[in-house]
C-alpha cells in the first residue's frame, strides 16, 4: 500500500491507498489508539479489483494532533473526511469504521448518504441517549486523558491492552501482540487525549434517533466474545430496514485484528 500525507483543513492527513485503477472503493476508518495499519491484514485479503483507502483518523498514526480539543468533535472529524474524498475524487464508496471509526463511519453515512454505498460497522455504537449516561462517560474519557497526560503513553498502552473489552486477544500468538502494542505505542498522546476530550463518546451526539434514515446496506460485525456489541448491534438492527448482523465465532471487539481472513470474507461476500 502506497502511504501518503495530504494538507487540509490546515491539518496534514495521513492515508494509505491500494489498487488506484479500479472502480470499486473501500474506505477504511480504525479505532481509539489505532492507524491506518491496522486494515492492512484484511486488504491483502482482498481481491485487486478494490481500490482499498485506509485513513489516519485525527490525533492517530500520520495525521497531526492539534492543540485544541474541539477541533476532534465529530463534526470536524466528518468535514475532515469529507475533504479527503473528495480530493481524490471519490463518491461512490463502501465504508468500513471499527469502534470508534465505525462512529465516524455512522455520522458521515447520515451527513452524506449519497456517498457511501454501503455501511459496515464493526462493533461500533450510534452514542448514549441518556443525558446522565453521556455526561458519566465524559468524566470516565477525561479520566482516561488525564492519565495519558501524568503517566505517560507507555503505562496507558500497558493498561488499555489488557481491560476486559480486548481480552480475547490475549490468545493471539505473542508476535502478533507485540505487533498490536507496537502500533498503539506509536500514537501520539497529545492526540489521544484530545480525541477522548473531543470525541469520546459521551461527547459525540447520539444517532439513535436517526438510524431510521439510512437507505444503504448497513452490516453490522461483532464477535462472539463481545456482548455489549452484540446487544448494541441487535438493537441498531431493528431501526434499519436494510441491515443485517454478522457474528464471527471465537474472536472478541476486534474482529478485524483477530481473524483477517474471515473479515475480508465477510466484505468480499457483502459485495457481490
């Protein structure tokens, strides 16, 4: 995969891109503390007749870290977006956001539905209704920051792997962990921090009320081991009339890290 670094918005914007001569598009959007690395187990799985966009998402991987935290909100995240495609003249899309990603993926399929073609959200959340709920998650992610911020990125790398959410990759072989704590430990804290001031998810507005509007295939990913996400996935289901859940077998929040081959199957299969 080529990788490439674009100014916009007066931020530079890291991207990689695979495949440049074709007609379908695959764009991928990563996680909290992840990159655009992260797709690259699933795109050499995929066939190239895709053309396959991963983006470095604010704060993360080749893309700069502002100073202030209200240029993370999801607004600006999804302007952010928007412009990329754009620049590379990109309209026609299917749109795959992991976790925090498949938040961004969510809000810009509602903000630009013409664009995207198809939606797949892997073990991602639409925000928390309740105004109680939402304002106990923003104290939790300042928490969270704070402890970036006075103990440093290695000891919250060192705490992030091993909360209960990524257990499962516990069973991964140690090459592949260490792979995984590596691409973590590259991030930048200043941009980890903001992005959980920013776009946590007690800061981002909830969608709940708005799935009902969405008009493309939407393919909801959990695993096995995951049942928060599996319950919220349920339940997002009910609210969109051209949706469907996928469970995979034997893998936990990150599906896409935990079994490649089967994620790019599952997306080859969705396009056909």
């Amino acid at each position: 995969m080529e990788q490439l670094i674009t100014s916009l918005r007066g931020v530079k914007v890291g991207y990689s891109i695979t495949n440049i001569e074709v007609t379908e598009t695959i764009v991928f959007l990563h996680g909290f503390t992840g990159s655009s690395k992260t797709w690259e187990p699933v795109i050499k799985h995929l066939p190239t007749s895709i053309r396959c966009i991963a983006v470095d998402l604010l704060g993360h991987g080749k893309t700069e870290s502002p100073q202030q935290s209200e240029r993370y909100q999801m607004r600006e995240q999804i302007i952010d977006l928007h412009t990329l495609l754009n620049s590379l003249h990109i309209s026609d899309f299917t749109l795959v956001g992991y976790s925090m990603g498949g938040r961004i993926a969510l809000a810009y399929a509602l903000t630009y539905p013409d664009h995207v073609k198809r939606l797949v959200l892997e073990s991602a959340s639409p925000g928390i209704q309740s105004v109680d709920e939402q304002q106990t998650r923003i104290k939790a992610d300042e928490s969270l920051a704070n402890k970036i911020a006075h103990e440093g990125l290695d000891a919250f790398i060192d705490f992030w792997q091993d909360i209960p959410l990524f257990q499962s990759q516990q069973n991964l072989p140690e090459i592949k962990r260490q792979a995984i704590r590596q691409e973590r430990l590259q991030q930048s804290a200043l941009g980890l921090v903001n992005s959980l001031k920013g776009m946590g998810i007690g800061r981002q507005p909830s969608y709940w009320s708005h799935l009902s509007k969405l008009n493309m295939p939407v393919i909801f990913i959990t695993g096995e081991f995951d049942r928060k996400f599996h319950m919220i996935a349920k339940q997002m289901t009910k609210s969109i009339a051209s949706s469907q859940h996928i469970e995979v077998l034997g893998v936990g929040h990150a599906i896409h890290v935990e079994n490649p081959v089967q994620f790019a199957t599952i997306i080859m299969e969705q396009m056909k």
